[in-house]
C-alpha cells in the first residue's frame, strides 16, 4: 500500500542549530506532492512548505528548506536556526489517489 | 475571512449517541476533507469531497457518513459513537482538489479542530 512514514516519534535540537525531520514515502504515481505542517502545542496545522514531484529545484521557505531525494524516496524538512517557537509537532503529507495522506508525525523540542 | 470554521470544539457522548461535527469554509474551495488525530498516529483521513453532491472514502470511513450538498459545508456525522471514535476532528479544505491537478494550490487550510470524547 502506498503510504509514507515518520520514523522518529520525537527529536531534540540545541536553540539556533540546524535539524533534519526525515519523511520517507512509497508511491508508483509519476507526479505527487510533498507537503510539510507544524502543529504547535495550540493544535492548529500550519503549512510550512510544498515540493512537487516534478520540481527541479528543491523547496525552501524562509528557514524551512526541503532536502528532496527522488530516487530515494525521501522529503526531508531541514529548519535552520531553530528558535524556542518550532518546538512543536511535525507532520509529513504526500497525495495520493487524489487526496492528502500524513505521516505519523515527528515531535521536535528545541532546547535553549 | 473566516477560512475554516469547525463546531463544537469540545463534546462529550455517550456511547450509541449519534451527532455531526459541523464544517464551514468560505473560501470556494473546491476540495474538502475530515480527518481524525490520535497520539502516535497522526491524521488519518475519513472521508473527503471533490464538490458539491461528491464524496468519497477516506482511510477510516467506518462508523461515519459525510454529505457535501453545498461547495460550503461539509458535516460529518457519527450515526452510532463508539469509544474508539474519542478522538481530535480536524476539518480542511483546499482550492483544488489533488485529483484534478497536483500543486502548491493543494495545499490545505485547516479548521481549529473539534476535541469528541466518547464515553
């Protein structure tokens, strides 16, 4: 089944350190998109970052940047400088079949 | 602008009550969509909407109904609630629907979410 995965339940990064979420999927659709959330401890799902699957170059939003490995099946989320305020939960999404499916998410405290 | 506007926030049932969580976007947003948040497992989707009169199933579909008669609501209806539905309900919509076309115009807008417990 198609489907994408998180495989760390929580991580820590010392405060203006770089972190690298990982995100791994297994689809056999040519064209797919990558999505990137943050949901602080207030439960709102904030959208960080998209990478579509034909994109040449890899996504970046401000201190948020995509490490986007095709052939290895992997969307990694690189925040740079990490600040108390990303600590918080992180979530990985890829369509597929036409509608958005998420990962199990990766927790990331940052410590001061 | 509104966005997204889920209701109630909270509720508690008992189990065999039925209810609807209610979804409102005023955004014209073609695609809408429920999902359910439970610790370790993230959001895991239930039923979603390419339209009005459209609806489809999602991963976990058991145990609920959607109806999509009007581009801006979205109800999600618990017939019977059962324990294992305790859960946070997010509603989200987007302004094109990732089956017609893949793209940054994909990207969801979430409501603030509706915490059910059932009892």
């Amino acid at each position: 089944a198609q489907k994408i995965t998180q495989t760390q339940p929580g991580m820590f990064v010392q405060e203006k350190e770089a972190v690298t979420l990982d995100c791994t999927y297994d689809t056999s659709d040519q064209s797919y998109g990558l999505f990137w959330y943050k949901q602080p401890s207030s439960g709102e799902m904030i959208f960080l970052i998209y990478q579509g699957s034909y994109d040449e170059q890899n996504a970046t939003e401000g201190r948020y940047s995509l490490n986007f490995q095709k052939a290895r099946k992997s969307a990694n989320l690189v925040i740079s400088a990490s600040q108390l305020g990303d600590s918080a939960m992180y979530f990985c999404a890829m369509i597929q079949g036409g509608k958005l499916i998420f990962g199990q998410g990766t927790e990331l405290s940052v410590k001061p | 602008n509104a966005g997204v506007t889920q209701t109630p926030k909270f509720q508690v049932l008992k189990t065999g009550q039925s209810m609807t969580l209610q979804c409102a976007q005023d955004m014209n947003h073609e695609y809408m969509s429920w999902y359910r948040q439970d610790p370790g497992m993230g959001l895991r989707l239930i039923h979603y909407s390419v339209g009005a009169g459209i609806t489809d199933q999602g991963e976990v579909p058991n145990g609920y109904n959607v109806s999509r008669s009007t581009t801006e609501d979205f109800p999600l209806r618990l017939l019977s609630a059962a324990p294992s539905q305790t859960s946070v309900y997010f509603c989200a919509s987007s302004s094109h629907s990732p089956g017609h076309s893949i793209s940054g115009a994909n990207v969801l807008t979430f409501g603030a979410g509706s915490r059910l417990t059932v009892l």
